[in-house]
C-alpha cells in the first residue's frame, strides 16, 4: 500500500541515486578535464608518437679564426643512416641497408638519442641518393644530417684550440642544468674548452610524419640548428704551424707575442696530437696508447708542465741586485771559473773563468760566478720578492684551461715543508736558476715581456674578438695593463744592454747577423734524467719592442744550441713574412 511512509523512503532512494548520478557524472567531467586539458599534451604527444617523429638536431658550433681570418676549428656538414626505434629490428634494418648500399655496415651500433640509433656514419652523397631512392624498402630509416668538428692545422693547434667530444657522465652532472644532454658535444680543451659558452650553438629538430610501417611521408616542421657567435684569436697560423715545424723532433714549447698588447701570436707545444682523430672516435686500443705515450702529448708544454729555468733566471737575479743597490755598472768581481765558499767550490760553466766582470759582461757571457757573489748579497729572500713582481709562482690569468704556475722556494717555505734551514748553497743554486726552483716556459715569457716594456706587465690573451652569426666583429678584446713593477731607468738600461750584448759577443752568438737589433738571453737547465734542457729567449727591436720571443727544448742541450738556431730560424721568418714596423738595421 502507497502510504506516506512509503513514499517518503522511495523519494529519500531517488534522491540518493540521483546523487550518485550527479557524482558519477561529476567525477566523469572532471576525469575528462583532466585527460584533455591537464593531461592533453601528454596524451597528444603519445597519440603522435604513433605518425609523428620528433628528430634532435646536434647543435652547432661557431668557427674559430686566427687573426688574419684563417680557419683553425669549425663544423663540417656530414650524413649518417638512423633508424628510428619501433620501425623494425636492428638486424632486419641492417640487412636491408646492406643489400641497398651493397657494403657492410659491422656489427655495432650506438644510440645518439633515446630512440634514434646510427646504423653508419659518414655517408657518401651517392649512398645518401640509393638510401632516398629506396625509402619505401626501408621504413624507419632516414638521412640525417650533422655536424663533424674539423681541425685544418691539425696537430699545431692541438693544445691551444682543443677538441671537442661528447659529454661524459661526470660532466653531465655539471653540465645537465644548463640545458647539456649526454649525446652532445662540449670542448675537451684549448679555446674550445675556455669559450665553451661562446661557441655553443643552440640545437634544432625536425617533426616528421611517418605511416604505420614507419616509413617517412613528409617533414611537418624543420626548425635547423645554429650557432651564435664564432671567435677570432690573436694566434697566427702561418706563423704556428712554421714554429712547430721547427721543433722537428724534439720536445718543447714555442711562445712568441706582443709585448705592449698582450696578444700571443705563437703558442706551440710538441709532441701534439691529431684532434680530428678524438672528435671521430678512437678504439680503447689507440686511446690507451695515446693517454699513457712517455711523451705526454696532452701535455702543454707551455703551461701545465715546469722545469727549472737555468741562467734565464739569471736576469731576475740581475734586475733585484741592480734596483736594490747592491751593485752597479761598475761593479765587477773576478771569475776564476768557480767560487770557494765554506771549503766548497761552486763551478762556473766556464771551468777556465771569465776574468773580470761587470754586470753586462755577466749578462752576456752568463757568468755563473758574477751572480754567485751577488746571490749571496742579496739574499734569497729579495730575489723571491723581485721574481714574484714579474709573475714568478704566481698562476697567470689566461684563457686556457688547466694553466699552472712554478715554484718560488723560500727559507720560509724549506723550513716549514722540509723541517730544514736554507744553506747558502741554496742561495747559489737559486742565483743560477737550480736548485727547487721551477718555472712554466709561460712565466719566462711573461718575464720577457715585463723587461721589453720595462715594466709594464699587459695581460696576455689569446681571444681577439667575437663575431655574431653573420660576422659582425661584437666585441674587440683590447689591451689590459695588469701591473706596472717601478723600476730605476739605469737597471733596465744596464740590463738590456747586457741581452744586445749576449747576441754580439756573448752565448747568443747564433743569432748574429739578424737584420734587426735584438736583446736575448740563453739557459741551460740541468737534467737529472738526461741530457739538458736548452732556454733561449728575447725581445725586437730593441727600441720600442714590438716581438718577444720564447723557445724551450727539452734535451736541447745548452742555450746557444739548439734553442738559440732555432730562434734565428723564426725570427727570419717573421721579418721576411711580416715585418716589423720599427727598428730594422
């Protein structure tokens, strides 16, 4: 019977499925905001993964000039055979590409992108045309373009413009936040390490629309990659690959630049390696054969590795004892051929002796003796205040990567490192540029230069502007004085004095006859694991300096050998090719 009761509790069931149903309908709605507008791109791009491709482009690098607009780095365009995930199996893909081309493709195959794996680098345009003209036999395979880094000097350059390879999983730590994927490529070293963030280009990709065998229909999008900005460096490449000719078989370093400037012309360091190898690849095989070579190719030379300076060192020596007073132009003492002190006797290069000599004499012939008597007038401690004024065990600011400094012993320091005192011995061996003492062929350059300018030290650089993507000239990297060291105007006059006379009359007799006046000073560093190492290095004209120059020899022997040849050698080169604008004989 339909009482009231009854009623009651029929519309009290209704109205609670009709809630049910609200709810249900509800939740309904707000499932399918969620999928379509929260959840839409994610959806959309899954759906499209069935008919749309997205393909990474590598990104691109600027070139890398030198300073008459010669190429030393830049990117190659190049064709490799990928295969997109999902398309067919790897073994299926091979076969048909072999069977297509008619030539091998190996065994392995590496993945660039999640998705993309590279059946075979380094297509020829004719295998590009057969891979195209059989598209339809080859579903998911398609021609992709790319960049090859590519390094026209070749091992000259090795050191200071780098290489580049790809990301390694302890870079990508610090490299994945800024945008890094471990399929890119980064500098390895050089400029290309240094202007990493100059020269990084930004990436590009491609969405193509593919069927449902995987077989490419057409390029819904194209947006390519490009680069930014390329560099142009103070480095002269005529000029480099020359000097590291030079060096023929031999192990060293070349530094030539600009004393008022700043600007390095040559920095060479032998033995090089070949960059192009690496940024193809290299079998662990060759790798550890180049990694662990006795030679150390990796090693630049001119700033990473040290030795002891020899009688270079002594032009520190002579500026500190010069300035403090210690000494004058008429200050001379007698060389037997060595000094007696405390019973022991400190030889002289030249066992027969110098005779009388003044500080140019000194300078010229490099007498051991001389600055043995003024070591120990000085004291050490001056003269590792005057060789810190010029830079001496102190890191240069440079751009390059991994650039060290030497080592400047003091009393202090053998005290506290060694639990020992300074002996007057040590004074000695220090006065000749032995001993603790150790040096980078940078920093003796650097010291060089401070004495061309007479004190005014220019930061040294190796960047001289930067282009944009269209060659506009962005940004000129001009000269920056760094310091200035006061010195009196009769030290430096003695002083250089005293380097003319080393080409004239003394142990730089293998650069007489060059056709400009030229101020230079040779050392020989002791070996104890062979034959000496050979110093020699100056600065033309002597008026106005517009060249300094620096070569280092390993195993070269004494100063006025081989370091000395090949010093006449560049020198000639380079008022025969470029010139000076001043100073000429």
């Amino acid at each position: 019977m339909w009482d009231k009761e009854t009623a009651e509790r029929t519309y009290h069931r209704i109205g609670i499925l009709g809630w049910i149903l609200f709810a249900f309908l509800m939740g309904l709605f707000l499932r399918l905001w969620y999928l379509s507008v929260l959840q839409g791109d994610w959806y959309r791009e899954r759906s499209e993964r069935n008919w749309v491709r997205i393909i990474p482009l590598q990104a691109l690098r600027g070139n890398v000039y030198d300073c008459n607009g010669k190429i030393l780095a830049e990117d190659l365009p190049r064709f490799r055979l990928v295969l997109l995930e999902g398309s067919m199996k790897v073994e299926e893909a091979r076969n048909k590409v072999e069977k297509v081309l008619g030539r091998g493709l190996g065994s392995e195959f590496r993945e660039i992108a999640p998705g993309e794996i590279v059946l075979l680098e380094d297509l020829s345009l004719e295998e590009v045309i057969k891979v195209e003209e059989a598209q339809g036999d080859l579903p998911g395979v398609v021609v992709e373009s790319y960049p090859l880094r590519f390094y026209p000097a070749s091992e000259a350059f090795s050191h200071v413009v780098g290489y580049v390879g790809k990301v390694t999983s302890e870079e990508f730590k610090s490299l994945g936040p800024l945008g890094y994927e471990v399929w890119d490529r980064v500098g390895k070293g050089g400029v290309e390490l240094f202007y990493e963030n100059l020269l990084r280009g930004e990436k590009g990709y491609r969405r193509i629309e593919v069927d449902a065998l995987g077989r490419v229909r057409r390029v819904l999008e194209n947006h390519p990659a490009r680069f930014e900005n390329s560099i142009v460096l103070t480095l002269d490449r005529d000029f480099q690959e020359y000097c590291y000719g030079l060096l023929g078989n031999h192990r060293g370093t070349i530094i030539i630049g600009k004393p008022s400037t700043g600007e390095v012309l040559v920095l060479v360091s032998k033995p090089g390696f070949d960059p192009n190898d690496l940024v193809k690849g290299l079998s662990t095989e060759k790798w550890t054969k180049l990694t662990q070579n006795e030679a150390k190719p990796f090693t630049n030379r001119a700033v990473q590795a040290t030795y002891s300076p020899g009688s270079i060192f002594k032009l520190l020596v002579a500026i500190a004892g010069l300035d403090e007073g210690i000494i004058s132009a008429q200050t001379t003492f007698f060389c037997p051929g060595f000094l007696e002190y405390n019973d022991k006797h400190y030889y002289c290069w030249n066992r027969t002796g110098h005779g009388t000599v003044n500080v140019e004499k000194a300078i010229a012939h490099s007498c051991n003796v001389f600055f043995y008597n003024l070591a120990l007038r000085l004291g050490p401690e001056k003269i590792a205040s005057y060789a810190q004024k010029f830079g001496l065990g102190v890191k240069p600011d440079f751009d390059l990567p991994g650039v060290k400094e030497g080592f400047l012993p003091t009393p202090n320091w053998k005290r506290q490192a060694r639990r020992e005192i300074w002996y007057p011995g040590d004074t000695l061996n220090l006065s000749i540029g032995q001993g603790y003492l150790l040096v980078t062929p940078f920093e003796i350059y650097r010291l060089l230069c401070g004495i061309a300018t007479r004190g005014k030290i220019y930061r040294p650089h190796l960047l001289k502007g930067v282009l944009d993507s269209k060659g506009r000239l962005i940004k000129d990297n001009r000269a920056v004085l760094e310091r200035e060291i006061r010195i009196k105007e009769s030290t430096w006059n003695l002083l250089i004095n005293g380097m003319k006379r080393v080409v004239t009359q003394g142990t730089g007799y293998a650069c007489r006859g060059i056709p400009v006046e030229l101020a230079a000073k040779t050392g020989t560093a002791q070996n104890p694991h062979g034959k000496d190492h050979s110093w020699f290095g100056g600065f033309f004209p002597v008026e106005n300096p517009e060249i300094t120059f620096l070569v280092f020899v390993e195993n070269g022997g004494d100063g006025s050998g081989e370091a000395a040849h090949i010093a006449n050698d560049l020198i000639r080169w380079f008022l025969e090719k470029r010139g000076v604008e001043r100073g000429r004989r």
